[in-house]
C-alpha cells in the first residue's frame, strides 16, 4: 500500500477496533495486513487514539 492513503486506511482500523472487530477485520476494513494491524497497535499514539475514541463514545453514551 503506498503512503498516500495510509491515514485513511488508519482511520478505518482505529473505527474497527474501537467498535470491537478482530484485527482480521480491522486489517481488511483498512485494506491493510494483519501485521500492519498489529505493528500500529504496539504505537503509543494509535493506543492513545483508540482510548480517546472509547472514552468519547462513553461519555456520549452515559451522557444520553
């Protein structure tokens, strides 16, 4: 994959995993490898993004 969409394909991980799918299906939601998948989990910022995404959902949702 070349660079040029790598944050849009980033984007679509961190949707898949936040809505809890399996790295298999976050890879192909981002059209990108498992591996790949697995290589942004272990970035302290795409950990920091994931969290910040489940806590804005949280908050949406217990402010409802």
């Amino acid at each position: 994959m070349s660079g040029g969409n790598r944050s849009g394909a980033k984007t679509a991980v961190l949707a898949a995993l936040v809505k809890g799918d399996t790295i298999a299906d976050a890879a192909a939601a981002g059209a990108v490898s498992e591996r790949t998948v697995y290589k942004w989990k272990n970035e302290p910022d795409f950990q920091n993004e994931i969290s910040r995404m489940r806590r804005e959902i949280l908050d949406r949702t217990v402010g409802a």
